[in-house]
C-alpha cells in the first residue's frame, strides 16, 4: 500500500510540475496537453493491458506532448515481463490482443518482432485465425502490419497464410450492402464502420476499396445525431466521436468538413463536451470520469493535432525511429 501510494503521489507531483512550468511560461494548457497529464497522473505505471496500458501508452507517444521517457520504459518492461511470463502468447483467441501491443510499441519506437525474444506480428500471419473474431481481427492486424510498414510473417501453423490483399478483401466481404460495417446485424455502427475505413484508408488505390470508403463516409455523415453526437448501443457516447475523428484524419478529410458540421457545431467540439475540469473524459454526456473514454480521446485529439500541424496520421508511424 505504501509503494502504491509514493507511486500516485510521484505522478501526481509530476503533474504539477508540468502545470507550474506552463504557467512560468505564460502559457494555457490546450485540451490534449490536459487530458494527456491526467492520464499518466492515473496510471503513474502502464502495464500490457487495454486500460491503462497499450492505448494510453499509444495514445500519449502519438500526441506530441512530452512525456517522460521513464514512463514509456516502464511500460516496455512490464510488457517485457508478461510476454515472458505467457510464453509470449498474449491471447488464444483474440489476435486483436497482439494487433493493439504492436500499435504501442511501434509508437515508443520498440522493435514488436522481438519482445523478451517474442515475435508479436507472427499470429498475424494465420489469417483464419486473426478473423474468426469478427471484422476486427483483421482492421486491427492492417492498423498494426502498416503502422510502420510492416513485413508479415511466415505463420507455419496457419491453414491460411496471411496477406495484406486478404485482410482487406475481408473487411470489404463484411461491409454492410448500404454502406457502412458492424460487429453484427444488418445495420451500420458508427465505431465499427469508423475503424474499418481508418484500415482501409491506405488502399483507396484500389477501386472497390474506393467505393466501399466513400460508402462508408456517407454512413457516417448519416449515423450523426442533429446535434452532431454518434450513438451506439443506445447511447449518445464519446468513444463513436473519437473514432470517426480517427477515421476522417487518416482519410485525410477534415473533422470541420461540413458534412459533419452539425448545428455549427464540429466534431471536434461535440467531443469537447464530454470533457471535465479535470481533463478526463465522459462515457455518456451525465456519466462519470470513463478511462477508456478518456484514452479514446486523447488520441482523437491527437488526431487533429497531428492534421493540422502537417505530420504523419494517428496510424502511420513511419516518423518514428526503432
């Protein structure tokens, strides 16, 4: 209990220290640079997890702000340690599992075909495996192969080698005929149709590939509610905002396109009102602090940083160095 409580009290300092050094320089605090100095004051030691590990640590590498580098090797080691400790198998099931600690090692700049000896991009290459767990198995396999270009691995215990080429026909197999992607149903998901176009978004070369974007652009201009939120699941929620922000920067389309302008307000100000003081974000617009809401956030709003000051998108880290 006491390390754990020196621990939070170290983050917490940190923070502070930022702040104080913002305010030194007469300068305010932007949104992300908020969110992002919440985010590690929560989670003072990132582990190999969905919350408060592989997105966070992704999220804040992508941003821009400063982080320290202890953070991002404290991260790597725990990482380090629990690939060793499974035997370098993170999941049995879901490759979405390797998909996501690939996206955060690439963004620190750690090499993910040799963790503690493991290759993480090897389940990749069984194609049939990747895909048994929906549509996303294989856009989180093309987010995590093109994020810095990487080469796919001979998988000898595939029944089907994985391809580039095959994971894209799958994700257009599963489009919805009147445009759009979901987990399941007949009927398009804001967040499943944005993530499909952000894999898709480097091979719109291809005419179909072309065609089914475009189509999945309409449906998302036609999910938005009148005041500009996304509901899923039967909720106005943060997270659908995030991910078509995502979607719209690697297309290259603005999030202030007008097509997603809606009662003047934009995209990036419709996720603006999940936000607290505190720089965490909401779930839903009356709900509590959600970390992953908040996590999704962050790397929306570096989304649009990245956009705007002309650098590489979320999802392409050819910018960093391994």
């Amino acid at each position: 209990m006491k390390s754990a409580h020196l621990k939070r009290l170290s983050a917490v300092l940190l923070l502070l220290a930022m702040l104080f050094s913002l305010a030194a320089c007469g300068k305010e605090e932007t949104q992300l640079e908020k969110t992002a100095w919440y985010l590690q004051a929560q989670v003072p030691e990132p582990t190999c997890s969905a919350v408060g590990g592989d997105w966070l640590v992704f999220a804040l590498a992508r941003s821009g702000v400063k982080v320290p580098q202890k953070y991002f090797d404290t991260y790597y080691k725990n990482t380090e340690d629990y690939a060793a400790s499974v035997d370098g198998v993170l999941s049995r099931k879901k490759n979405t599992e390797y998909s996501r600690v690939i996206l955060a090692l690439t963004a620190i700049g750690k090499d993910p075909q040799n963790v503690a000896g493991f290759d993480l991009l090897l389940p990749l290459g069984d194609f049939d495996e990747t895909v048994s767990q929906g549509v996303n198995g294989a856009i989180f396999a093309l987010l995590a192969l093109d994020s810095k270009n990487y080469e796919i691995p001979a998988n000898p215990a595939a029944d089907t080698q994985a391809t580039r080429e095959l994971y894209v026909e799958e994700i257009l197999r599963r489009e919805i005929p009147t445009g759009g992607w979901a987990l399941t149903g007949g009927e398009p998901d804001a967040d499943v149709t944005a993530m499909a176009l952000q894999a898709l978004a480097k091979y719109r070369e291809d005419a179909d590939v072309l065609a089914a974007v475009e189509r999945g652009v309409t449906a998302l201009a036609d999910l938005q509610e009148p005041n500009g939120a996304y509901t899923s699941w039967g909720e106005e929620n943060s997270e659908s905002v995030s991910q078509v922000i995502v979607a719209l920067t690697e297309l290259g389309i603005s999030p202030d396109d007008e097509r997603f302008v809606k009662n003047g307000q934009t995209l990036e100000q419709v996720l603006l009102r999940f936000a607290q003081e505190d720089g965490s974000f909401r779930h839903i617009a009356d709900g509590k602090s959600d970390e992953m809401a908040t996590e999704q956030a962050l790397y929306a709003l570096a989304a649009i940083s990245r956009a705007q000051d002309g650098r590489t998108t979320l999802y392409d880290m050819t910018d960093t160095a391994q």
